[in-house]
C-alpha cells in the first residue's frame, strides 16, 4: 500500500506533517477531514534510501567540485524560461537534467529530481544540494515558492547571475594581458639569464678580461638564477601558503581582507567590486520578498570579504533593536585599527614604509556617503531595493571604467620594465665586447 506525506492544519489553525499509509490520496483527505483537519498538501511518500539508489543508477558520474557560475546562470535562465511557458517544475527540471553534461551540476539535479519525487518542496531539494546551489539561490526559491511567483524569481536570480558574471570576466580579461606580459617576460630574463649570459662569461674568462661592475653584477646574477632557479615558482608559492595559513585565523582573516581594501591602487577596485556585489545581492533578496533580517544575514555571508561581513553583522543586530540600514552602515563604514592589517602592511609593502602608509589611510571609509544616502532615501521612500540596486549598477560601471584606466596604466609600464631590463642585459654584455674590440684593434 502506497504512503503519503500529507501537511494539515486542524481548526485551530496548529498544522502538522505526517506519513501516512492509504489506498488513495482521496482516502487520505476524507480520514483525515473527518477527524477535523483541512489537508494544505499531499504527495506520495518515496522511501528516501530507494529514491537514492535510484538516483544513482540514473546517470550520476563521479565529480569533484562545485558547479561553475556559468553553468548555474544557463540552468537559471533555462528553468526561468520553462516555468513561464507553465511547465511542472518536476517536469523542467528532468528535461534540463536530460540536457545536461555529465558533471556536478548534473549529478545535482538527479538528487533534486528524486527528492522532489519523495515529497519535497524545490527549495528543500535544492537546499540539500550546496554544491551547485547557495544560502542565497535557495531562499530566494523559497520565497519565490511562498508568494507564487516562482517564474519571476527565477528570472531575477538569472539577471543576478549574469551581472556578477558580467563583472567577473570584466576583471578577468582586463588582467590577461599584463598577466601574459609578465609571464613572458619572466620566461624570457630565464633563458638569457641560464642559456645567454653564462657563454658570454666563458668567452670573457677566455680573453682575460677586466670586466665592468655591471657586467659583474649580470654574471652574479646569472649564477643565482642558474643555482636557484627553483626559487622562481617558489617564492610565490611561499607567499600564497603563508597567506592561506595566517588567514585561517579568523582575527588575521579580516586583517588580511582590510589589507586588500587599504591597499593602493588596487585596494579601491576591490572595495568597489565589493560594494558592487553585496547591494545587489541585498537588493534582489528585498525585491524577491525575503525578510530583512534574512537578506543581512545571506548577504553577511556571501560578502567573501571579512571586513564587509562584519559590517553587516552590526547591521542587522541594530535591525533587531529597532534601528534602520542606513544609520549603522554609517557608523560602521570606518572600520578602525587593526593590527592585523598593520601586520600585513608591514610584510608586504616595505616594513616601516608600510606601517606609516597604513596610518595614512586609516581614517578612509569601505563606504562612501552616496552609498548611505542613497540606503537611507530608499527606506524613507520604501524602495531600497531600487536604490540597492542603482548602487550595484553606479559601482559596476565604476569598476568597469577603473579598470580599464588601471590596464591602460600597467600595459606599458610593463613593456617599459620588460624593455629596461633587456637594455640593462644587453649593455651589461658589450661593454666588455666594446673593450675586446678596442684591445684586439690596438
């Protein structure tokens, strides 16, 4: 006899859930009616443990990994798509898995579609597959589900999708050319340095000559590279180590996450892609109808940036007091000393010099006045998600230009440091030539 997960409320409006065992759901319904309760939902129950092994012999692979923004942002869009053309979701989403590669994103969907099948809302199911869907996508869906409106959810989650991934590539292909410079011209200073510079050494011991202290300082240098050559990938692999160690420390971890918003130049694009990244966040959970408090927290959590993370918690807990956004975001837009981010200061950018350029810096703000003002109209007006998101857009676009400005500026000092050092190698090497030619003319 089949089961049924059915969810009930009797009249007092107290409900419940239960499994019960019954012919039919119509069965199920008038039991239940005649002992006084009003059946909200009813599905057939499917024994978990046999909706796995099914799952498991439908297709799964072996994948490691999270899925890929770009994968999650089509399926977004496709089931958006689906939905509004009024399909069931079982019904979308076993076409999507259908159409999807082997991979994670597909084994998730097989686990999505059979805990659909055992009872489960999309956001149950969803919740139980992290790997390819966030706190974020998954209260979203929730609160899509409670106000019926899932179709235009899903479209405002793909949008939101599309954005981050529009600023992501944005900043990934600004960087690919000095990137692509640097490495070159590291591969091109290791050839000269181990295959060049040590056959004109033996031809100088060879004439006995007296040589510059540039050249000097070119054949010590070479015989560095060719003794240590294995400090070239190490040394940057030490650096990203002794990061990732220091920053599991969570005391070191906002240190480090401060260091990256203080740091020159490059310090203003990360606050912008931050700032750029929570407003919209905060401001399609808003607009999608999730509580305040609930938005905060998802935001606080999605920051991937500590200061910012802590920030926000200060927000929402002056929320349950009774305070609005815009004033604790204003008190907390400074975030203070730190002696953390002194700490990295002082190891990265030249000790002394370093603590005196964080001191300089520490009265900056992680948010500027426009970005409170504009919170704060949007709660007096009731708007702010409209306002959250002008933010997101105005710093998207800051990021954009910055960006571009930045490239613009890197290109040829990276060319000009490629050039130089060449110069420096090539000059280094005929001034002794210049030497043995006057000497073998006289």
């Amino acid at each position: 006899m089949p089961k049924y997960k059915v969810e009930a409320v009797d009249a007092a409006g107290k409900g419940f859930t239960d499994i019960i065992e019954a012919s039919s759901e119509e069965e199920v319904t008038a039991t239940l009616k005649e002992g006084g309760y009003l059946v909200t939902k009813i599905a057939l129950h499917k024994d978990r443990k046999v909706q796995k092994k099914k799952a498991a012999s439908n297709g799964k692979t072996f994948s490691f990994g999270k899925v890929k923004p770009k994968l999650l942002r089509d399926f977004t869009r496709n089931l958006s798509i689906l939905q509004d053309a009024g399909l069931p979701i079982l019904r979308s989403l076993n076409i999507l898995m259908q159409q999807s590669k082997p991979g994670a994103l597909r084994n998730c969907l097989i686990d999505v579609c059979a805990e659909i099948e055992s009872g489960s809302s999309l956001s149950e199911a969803m919740g139980k597959s992290p790997k390819a869907f966030n706190r974020l996508y998954v209260n979203m869906i929730k609160a899509g589900e409670a106000g019926g409106a899932l179709e235009v959810i899903l479209q405002r989650l793909s949008e939101f999708l599309e954005r981050s991934e529009e600023l992501k590539a944005k900043i990934k292909s600004a960087m690919t050319y000095p990137v692509a410079v640097l490495l070159f011209s590291i591969g091109i200073m290791f050839f000269i340095m181990t295959n060049i510079v040590p056959k004109f050494e033996d031809i100088f011991k060879d004439f006995d000559l007296e040589l510059p202290s540039l050249t000097k300082f070119l054949m010590s240098a070479s015989h560095a590279f060719v003794t240590y050559w294995y400090l070239l990938p190490g040394i940057p692999f030490s650096i990203w180590l002794f990061i990732k160690i220091t920053t599991s420390f969570s005391y070191l971890r906002f240190g480090w996450h401060l260091f990256l918003l203080r740091v020159p130049i490059f310090g203003i694009l990360v606050e912008k892609t931050v700032v750029a990244r929570t407003t919209r966040t905060l401001g399609t959970l808003v607009q999608s109808g999730v509580p305040i408090l609930e938005a905060l927290h998802i935001t606080r959590e999605t920051a991937n940036n500590g200061v910012f993370e802590a920030m926000y918690q200060k927000i929402l807990e002056a929320i349950r007091d009774g305070d609005t956004i815009a004033n604790p975001m204003r008190n907390n837009s400074r975030p203070g000393f730190h002696f953390g981010c002194l700490f990295y200061f002082f190891i990265f950018l030249g000790g002394p010099i370093g603590c005196l350029l964080y001191l300089m810096k520490l009265q900056n703000k992680i948010l500027g006045d426009i970005v409170v003002n504009m919170v704060d109209v949007g709660e007096e007006t009731g708007e702010l998600d409209t306002m959250l998101y002008k933010v997101a857009d105005v710093f998207d676009d800051e990021v954009a230009v910055y960006t571009d400005a930045l490239m613009s500026m890197i290109e040829p000092l990276l060319v000009m440091f490629l050039g130089g050092m060449v110069g420096t190698i090539v000059i280094a090497l005929f001034l002794p030539m210049i030497k043995l030619i006057e000497s073998l003319s006289n």
